[in-house]
C-alpha cells in the first residue's frame, strides 16, 4: 500500500497549486485523509482533512478560506487546491490516512511560495 503525491513546484504569492494524493494497495473511501506539511525548523501540522462518506472537513486557521480539500474514492485520489498562497505556505506537504490501526504516509511533495 502506498501514496503519491503530485502538483507541488514554485509558484509566486497570490498563485495557485492543486495537489493530489493518488492511493494504491487500499481503498481510501474507509480512511479519514488529511494533508500536513512540514517548513524548515518547524514540525510537521495538519493542514486539512477530510472525514467519513459525508466527507466533512476540517482545516487550520491560517489556511482557511483558501485550501480546500476534495477526495475522489473512485480515482482513489485525494486532492488540496491551494489559492492565495503565501510565503509561509512553503513547506513540504504529505499525504496521510489512517483507517483505525492502519495508517500511510505519503513521500510527500515541495511546495515554493516565492517571488
């Protein structure tokens, strides 16, 4: 079992990316999936998940308003569109789920919010 994530690279302030978390080897559609990131210096966060068939989510303040998080169970893709995007939104973001004691962490991908 695995994920990939895809769709970081460098885009400048105000710009947009939309990054995918493609599953293989499970289903995602019973797994609650999330997006962290970790900066330089600092812990890893969750940024978004999202929960249950319903799909309700949740998101840290200070991305709020501006990412959304999406799943596709039969692409068994997760997806984070990021719009207005900041310097400080720069960091390496990881996939995850976690489906009582199983849990995936993707490899994750870079993301470079510079002008």
């Amino acid at each position: 079992a695995q994920l990939v994530e895809s769709g970081g690279g460098l885009v400048q302030p105000g710009g947009s990316l939309r990054l995918s978390c493609a599953a293989s080897g499970f289903t995602i559609s019973r797994y609650v999936m999330s997006w962290y990131r970790q900066a330089p210096g600092k812990e890893r966060e969750l940024v978004a998940d999202i929960i249950g068939s319903g799909g309700r989510t949740n998101y840290v303040d200070s991305v709020k308003g501006r990412f959304t998080i999406s799943r596709h169970n039969d692409k068994n893709t997760v997806y984070l569109q990021m719009n207005s995007l900041k310097p400080e939104d720069t960091a390496v973001y990881y996939c995850h789920a976690v489906f009582l004691n199983y849990q995936h962490w993707g490899q994750g991908t870079q993301v470079t919010v510079s002008s």
